[in-house]
C-alpha cells in the first residue's frame, strides 16, 4: 500500500488544496492530509478548528485521513510510515521553494516529496489572500469548499 503526506498550514484550505488531495486519492492508496502548527504565524484558525474543518472537507473520500502536527514535516513523514510527501504547485516561484524543501527533506529522511501542479483555474488561490477578501466581505464562496466559506464570513461578522 502507497501511503501519501499533504503537509500544509491550510489556514484556510482552499479549491486548490482540495483539487491537490483529490489527485493523490486517486494515485494513491492512502492520503494524510496534515495541518501544521507553525509558531512563526498567527493563525486565523487554531489547529483543532483546522483539523475539523478538513475532516469535513474531506469526508466524500475514503483514503483520506486528517492530522495535526507541530514539528518537521520528516518527523511526522517517518512516524506516519509514508512512502511520499506530495506537494502542489501553482508557479515556477512555488517550484524554487518546494525543490529546496524536497531536497532537504529527502536528505535527512531518505522520503522524497512528489510534485503536483494545480489547474490553471486554482493556480492564483492562495490562503493569505483568501483571507483578506473575506475580511473586507468579498465573496469567497468559489475559492474555497462550502465549509471554510461557513466559517470565514461567521469569523468576520462576528470578530
């Protein structure tokens, strides 16, 4: 069995994150989907309301499970027994990042990362941004699943 790790803040998860996991369910046999706690960050969720959310997000595919972490993604890679980590990317600038990050990765913990890139239609989403339009009220609702939509406009309207 080929057992995958999607690393991620996911502070929101959005469409493209979504389409990413998708992909790997497909591939592969079985998809942990991770969210980091990374303490040089001020969180719009806190890892637990993270964690539920991709629970619900990702509730339409068997092969995926969600987990929360705070330490190297190659730690939680080797306690998971994973065989990859698997990353998206929407830009050549993601690539540059994302190559450094595998290389490292696989130096010091022999797994390697596999790339895979998004739709054009999802390559401009990221969650910095998503966040900002629904501070000012803007509509998300395409850019993100029905439950992080939910949750943005009720953390907005009620501060």
């Amino acid at each position: 069995m080929t057992r995958v790790l999607f690393p991620g803040s996911f502070d929101p998860i959005h469409n493209g994150h979504v389409e990413i996991v998708e992909i790997a369910a497909r591939l592969f046999e079985e998809v942990v989907v991770a969210a980091v706690r990374n303490p040089q960050k001020t969180p719009l969720f806190e890892l637990e309301e993270r964690k539920a959310i991709l629970e619900e997000c990702f509730a339409h595919l068997p092969n995926v499970r969600t987990t929360m972490f705070a330490s190297l993604v190659v730690d939680l890679a080797t306690s998971e027994g994973v065989d990859f980590i698997v990353k998206g990317l929407r830009a050549v600038s993601d690539f540059e990042n994302e190559l450094q990050m595998a290389q490292m990765n696989q130096a010091v913990s022999g797994v390697h990362t596999l790339f895979i890139p998004s739709a054009s239609k999802h390559s401009f989403l990221a969650s910095k941004l998503i966040r900002e339009l629904a501070r000012f009220g803007r509509h998300i609702d395409p850019m993100v699943p029905p439950p992080v939509a939910k949750r943005l406009v009720k953390r907005y309207r009620d501060g």
